[in-house]
C-alpha cells in the first residue's frame, strides 16, 4: 500500500511544475486515494509480469539468478 502523504506531496509537486489546478469539484483526498489505488493496481500487474520474467515462467535458471544476487551479497 503506498503512503498517502507521499503521493499527496509527489502529485503536488507534479501539479506545481505543470502549472495544474484541480477542479474544484473534486477533492485533493479523493484525487490523492484514486491515484493511489490506480498506481497500486498498476503495480500490482507489473510486479506479476516481473515475477514470470525473473523466474522464466516458472522454470527458473538459478545460475541466472545467482548471478543476480551476486552484487547485492557482497554489499
């Protein structure tokens, strides 16, 4: 679940250097909870689609994946 206050802050940002207004019928929290849940679903495909490249469709080359963790062991 993302942290509301950070996208609020992240969308006021956005909306500052694109010189936007949000309409006055629609409410920051309504726009900041829609975005919100818009990211997250968003998130949710890419992650699945990640997780069947990273692990080939559920037959994983571990020796790939090996050499994928190798950096972040020696950290």
């Amino acid at each position: 679940m993302l942290d509301r206050a950070v996208i609020e802050k992240f969308l006021n940002e956005e909306f500052d250097d694109l010189d936007l207004k949000i309409p006055a019928d629609i409410s920051r929290s309504a726009l900041v909870e829609t975005f919100c849940h818009y990211t997250e679903d968003d998130y949710y495909e890419w992650l699945k689609d990640n997780f069947k490249s990273f692990f080939d469709h559920g037959n994983p080359d571990w020796d790939r994946i090996r050499n994928k963790i190798k950096p972040f062991k020696e950290q």
